[in-house]
C-alpha cells in the first residue's frame, strides 16, 4: 500500500510529464505556493480560472491539477465551479485541509516540473 506522500508524488509526476510541455507552466507551477498563501486558496483558484493572455492556458492546466488533485483525495469536486460552491459551504478545518493537501501535492509538482522539463 502507498504512502498517502506516495501518491501525492505518483500524481504530480504524472502530471508533470504530461503537462512542462505547456508554455509558462513551470514558472506557474513554482509560484502557486506563495500566491496560496498570500491570498488563499478560494482567491487563487479564482485568479487561475480568470487569467487570460499569455499564460491563460497555464493557469487552466494548473487550475486543472489543483482540483484533480482535491477530487482525488474526495474533498472538493473536480469542476471550478462545483468546487467553489463546497468551499463557501465548508468550515474552517474543511478549507484547512483543502489548503494543505495542494500545498503537499505543489511540494512534488515542482520538483518535478523542473526535473521533467531538465530532461528533455
């Protein structure tokens, strides 16, 4: 049986490789930590799912991950609008939990992004 680490790993590898390939991603990738936690989750899932121009289509991947990730672990629905609909009915513990877990699986999601996009 895998660590729940484990799979937060398997996961964002095989996110990385599917997606380095998106202009702008990595450096979207290695931002999200910070953007969570100046401004929370709700706002920066929001700010991915608003960008438009020239990283608008790594904002929707990562905004994509997030919420992949959230829906595995079963705290949120993958769809943006279902899950901010949860999030404005959760509690406190519940937007904790959410937080934390895209903050671990952001942990692995940006080491490998930059080793995927080393190896190519």
């Amino acid at each position: 049986m895998n660590t729940l680490d484990q799979r937060r790993a398997q996961y964002a590898w095989e996110r990385a490789n599917r997606n380095t390939v998106v202009d702008g991603y990595r450096e979207m990738v290695k931002g999200a930590p910070a953007l969570i936690m100046g401004n929370g989750l709700m706002a920066t899932l929001a700010y991915y799912r608003s960008r438009t121009g020239s990283n608008e289509r790594a904002a929707s991947v990562l905004l994509e991950d997030v919420l992949g990730w959230l829906a595995k672990r079963q705290i949120v629905p993958a769809d943006f609008a279902l899950a901010m609909n949860e999030f404005f009915k959760a509690d406190a513990q519940r937007l904790m939990r959410a937080t934390d877990e895209t903050l671990a699986m952001l942990r692995w999601l940006r080491q490998f992004a930059d080793a995927v996009k080393d190896a190519r």
